[in-house]
C-alpha cells in the first residue's frame, strides 16, 4: 500500500482531544511503517483556539491542501456555529475522498455537508438525538461506540476517536500494528465499534440506597453467582417483592434485566480479551452452558460469541 494522506480539518471551538487522540494514532503506526502523512488544515490556514482555550496552528490552507486519502474532522463546541465555508468545503471536497471519519460531534459537520444522508451514523451520546432530529436522511444509532459505513465512518465522544483510528490502522496494517499502538498508548483494551458508549453500570442509574448500590457492585464482581431476585433481596435486607419494586424504582430496570447485561458485559470483555474458552466464559460469567451464552449473545448483539470475538 503506498503512503496515505491524511488531512485534519480544524476549526474554533474544536476539541483537542478529537484532534490529537487520532492523530497520535497514525503517528503511531508510522513507527512501525511509514504510510502516513498527516496534515493539519483549516479555513484560510489560520490558527484556531480549541474548546478548552488551546492553540492550534495548522500546517495549511484547506483550499489549497492536496487532496487526502483519509479526512478527519473532529468535533467540539465550534460545531454548533459552524463556518458555512467549512461545510462547503465538505461538501465539495468529501465525496472525491477515499475515506472520512468524523470524531464526536463533528458528525455534524458531515451531516450538514450532505455526506451522512442514506448512511448509518453515530456521534456522542448527548447528542444522538440532535443529529437525528436536525437530519432525519441520516439514521443515527446512539449504542455503538463507531459506525463504519462505506466509504464514511463516525464515532462517539473523544476517546472512541481513538478506537475507530485503530480500526482503520488495522484495515491498512493489520492487527498487531493496531493492538502494539493501543499498548504505546496505555488503552486497557482496543474496543470494538459494537461496543456500547456505556457500559451496564454507567448506563443505568446508581441506586439511591446503600444496600441496594452494594446490590450493584456485587453483581458487577461476581456475574457467576446467585443473582435471582431472591438471592439479591436477600443481601438488601428486603423481600423479593420489596427488593423487585425498589431496584426497578432507583436503578431504572428490573433487577433481571439488570443482570442480564452485566453478564453480557463480563462475557463480551472476557471474549474480547482473549485466552478463555467460550465454555470457560459461559461459566465464568454466570450462563452455565456455551448455549445459554449464545442465545443471549444473539438476542442482544444478533451474533453468537464465537462471531463476537472473530470480529473483534
């Protein structure tokens, strides 16, 4: 594969991290082969202040810049008064490109530029909402943490970034180059897009009362265990019934619904990192037998563990 350029649209009001954090990626992989060259750009070539009050100077004029092989435009607060020429310039430039990524809300840029409509896309979390609403061609999943379609691929807030990065460095390099530059950068694991924004003990709400929170994080540590409604009534103190109606009251979902994910969680981290058997899985994380664990992974993934961890 010959050298790729790689173009970084900045702006005012971007977020850093959605500049740097892909971009240490691909400088990453030129540490094991060189074939990218990475170019800041933005509006007029001037310098930009970030979200957060940084100085950015860019290497080049977009409009002068040669065209890229892979156009990342990161996001941040600089998204909700957009330069127009930045949008046009998208629009213009985006579908004679190879391929684009967009990190956060710089999704919206894209969308706004035409480039997201007929496609599946995704942005951070707050914001899954807005994007559908704003652009209703666009059909946004708000679940996974990146969103490859086609040519086109977008991600949720600031570290995601990272992880769709390593995807596409994986695409041109392979899985080793991927995996040592998540090692470099101190990732505790390379996620896959399908992964969900939140895991099971961010989305749902912490329970207000202790026993109930200790309820939470004994299931989270021990997904093998006794986690009935009656096995966990017991450890809050209160009757099934008791216990049923003020977990599902204070956390948001039913205690079984509840479990469930946290053992889908523990299997599907377990999978991604490798080393353990499906069998070994299943009974690690409270399924008793792999079939058990596969129903459960097609029901809510629509693939079986063995696909899951060929995937990741």
């Amino acid at each position: 594969m010959p050298g790729q350029r790689v173009l970084i649209a900045i702006f005012d009001g971007v977020q850093s991290l959605d500049v740097t954090g892909p971009l240490e990626v691909f400088a990453g992989a030129n540490r094991a082969d060189l074939r990218y060259h990475i170019r800041i750009g933005s509006i007029d070539g001037l310098a930009v202040r970030t979200s957060s009050g940084l100085r950015l100077t860019p290497d080049e004029d977009l409009e002068q810049a040669a065209p890229p092989d892979l156009l990342i435009v990161p996001g941040g607060a600089g998204t909700r008064t957009n330069d127009p020429r930045l949008v046009e310039w998208l629009r213009r430039t985006g579908p004679g490109v190879a391929r684009i990524m967009s990190v956060c809300t710089g999704a919206f840029l894209l969308a706004e530029a035409g480039l997201l409509d007929g496609r599946r896309a995704t942005t951070h979390w707050d914001h899954c909402s807005s994007l559908a609403r704003r652009f209703p061609a666009v059909t946004v999943d708000p679940e996974p943490i990146f969103v490859r379609d086609g040519a086109v691929s977008t991600s949720a807030g600031v570290t995601a970034g990272i992880d769709l990065a390593l995807a596409l460095v994986e695409d041109d390099l392979g899985r080793d180059v991927a995996l040592t530059i998540a090692r470099h950068l101190v990732m505790f694991l390379r996620r896959p897009g399908g992964q969900r924004q939140f895991s099971v003990q961010l989305a749902a709400q912490v329970a207000a009362r202790d026993p109930l929170r200790e309820v939470q994080r004994y299931a989270a540590e021990h997904p093998a265990a006794d986690l009935s409604v009656p096995a966990l009534a017991r450890r809050a103190n209160l009757s099934p019934r008791q216990f049923s109606r003020a977990f599902a009251a204070e956390v948001g979902t039913p205690p079984g619904r509840y479990v469930d994910g946290v053992r889908l969680e523990a299997a599907r981290r377990l999978l991604e990192e490798g080393g353990s058997g499906v069998e070994e899985i299943a009974r690690a994380c409270g399924y008793g037998t792999p079939e058990a664990m596969r129903r459960a992974f097609v029901r809510e993934l629509g693939v079986g563990p063995a696909d899951y961890r060929e995937r990741f």
